[in-house]
C-alpha cells in the first residue's frame, strides 16, 4: 500500500503564504485550464462519434447533431457551482465531461479529515471529471480526473493538486492497457522518474474493490497532495495528464470502435459495469467529497453507467 501520510504531511509541511505566492492567480489559472480542457475532450469526443455515424450511414447527416454534447449548468447554496456535460451516441453509450468550482466551509466532521482545514473548515476546489461507457464492450470504459484544492486562510492555505486517470476493460485487453500505461509512463517520466511507479501503485491500491477480492480495471495512475514547491512544473504535469489522457484513449476508441460483438459479450460488459457501480458508491473518494461539500449530486453520480445488470 502506498503510505499516503508523507505526502499529507508533504502539504501539512507548506510554508507561510506570502503576497508572493499569488495563490489567487494560480485558482484562476486552474479554473480556465479545467474549462480548456473541457472544450477540447468535448469537442473531439464529438468529432470521434459524428464519424462514426457518416462512416457506417448509420443516420443522416442531419441526425448527427443529436449527439453533441449536452450541458447543464448548477449552482451550490454554499458558493460556486459547475456544468455537466453528457453525450450520448451510437460509439458512446454515456459520456460525461463534468467541471466544478465551489468553496466555502467543510462540516464539522469533515474538515478534519483535509489538510490545512482543520482549524477553520475553509476550502476552495477546482476540477475536472470525465467518465466514458462505450456502446461496444470491446471499447474499454475510461475515467480522468484532475483538480487544484486550497484550503485555511491567509498566511495558512494549504493548496495542492490531485487527479489520475485509469482504463477499465469489459473483455480482455492486453493491447489496449499496455499502449495506456506505456503513454502515462511517458509523460510521468519527463516529470519525475518515479512518479509511474508511486502512482500506478497508488492507482492499483485505489481502484480495488475489497469485498470482491478484485480490481476494478487495469489501472492507470492516481495522484494527490501533489505539492513539490515548484507550481508551475506541478500544474503542468496536471496539464499533461489530461492531454495524455485524451490522445491515448481517443486512439484507443478508433481501434476498436468497429470490433463485432455478439449478446454474450455485451452481457459481460453490463455484468462488469456492476463493478464499477459498486465501486463508486461504495469506495471513491470523489462521490464522498461531492456529497460532503454539498455538491450537486447529478454532476457527482455522472459516473455512473446507463444500463448494467447483476447475476
């Protein structure tokens, strides 16, 4: 298991914010890249399913406008607010693309759980979400995340980043989860050589569903408290992640879009979806900070699956 506690005591650590330290700039600089990168996974995720459709003259060219994206705009009673942004397709069954920002107070039950919350509960978050359930069970289903907390006030904010992303098979797929990694190990490594290593092993301890005895996916990377003292180079290896992100699976899709499958092999997918299901009700700790910082519960149950089925 990956010992979380030096990197919680990494941020517990930080010292004094100084004017210096233009932590404000930085929340904004986050909060535009998250929009950013919104926009481009949208904008391609689009384009993979509107060619889809005139490739296989599934639907007239008319029809294909049915499957942009789809977005809906909330505001939380305690401060900010997000959009939710849903396709769903012929290549897709259900993908969402979900941005958030929102501050005000942790409870008090919960603020003693987040670094540099402890005294005053005070927090500001900032993120990204995307959950991806393709048509095709030999498509795997995918997940990214990424986001920048702030936490305190004044000279005592705590601030870090967060996120990883991972790659969940319905039917094996030994092609499709050694190209994903061979691509996050890439990018980590222009960072840090061992941040594959930490956060793949972090990402596989994450993602375990313990009263299955088993893994949700294949993996990927998972990272949090991420602080070196170096900002930029930190935001953009969080950058990275996200771009990796969408050209590694994009590509993925593209391969095996057009795969035939038969009933047996969708039944597999809907009984793997079970899982993920499980999963995310049970064990991510991202449902678990949505539902305590009053987030918006559309937005924080994007992930789950349209269809699935338990035997």
């Amino acid at each position: 298991m990956i010992n979380k506690k030096k990197f919680i005591e990494n941020i517990s650590n930080q010292p004094p914010i100084n004017q210096n330290t233009k932590i404000d700039q930085k929340k904004t600089l986050a909060e535009k890249w998250f929009v950013y990168l919104r926009d481009q996974i949208c904008n391609e995720f689009t384009k993979i399913e509107y060619n889809n459709k005139i490739n296989n003259n599934s639907k007239k060219v008319s029809e294909v406008k049915s499957s942009i994206f789809s977005q809906k705009k909330w505001i939380r009673d305690g401060g900010g607010g997000g959009v939710i942004s849903i396709m769903k397709g012929d290549v897709f069954e259900k993908v969402g693309v979900n941005i958030s920002t929102v501050y005000g107070k942790f409870s008090e039950e919960f603020k003693s759980q987040i670094p540099g919350a402890e005294k005053t509960g005070d927090f500001w978050a900032s993120g990204i979400s995307v959950v991806a359930h393709m048509n095709n069970p030999y498509v795997p289903a995918a997940h990214m995340n990424t986001r920048f907390l702030v936490t305190g006030l004044g000279e005592n904010r705590k601030f870090w980043f967060g996120g990883g992303c991972d790659l969940t098979p319905m039917l094996p797929d030994k092609k499709s989860a050694i190209f994903f990694h061979k691509n996050l190990k890439s990018m980590c490594d222009k960072y840090d050589k061992e941040y594959y290593e930490i956060y793949k092993k972090w990402c596989d301890d994450y993602f375990f569903l313990p009263h299955r005895n088993e893994a949700r996916g294949v993996g990927g990377i998972f990272f949090d408290y991420l602080n070196t003292f170096e900002w930029d180079m930190d935001f953009n290896f969080v950058k990275d992640v996200g771009k990796t992100f969408l050209e590694t699976y994009s590509k993925i899709i593209d391969e095996r879009v057009d795969q035939k499958f038969n009933d047996e092999e969708k039944n597999i997918q809907l009984v793997k979806r079970g899982r993920y299901v499980e999963f995310n009700l049970l064990y991510d700790r991202g449902t678990i900070f949505g539902l305590n910082t009053g987030g918006n519960p559309e937005a924080i149950l994007m992930s789950l699956p349209p269809n699935v089925k338990w035997e």
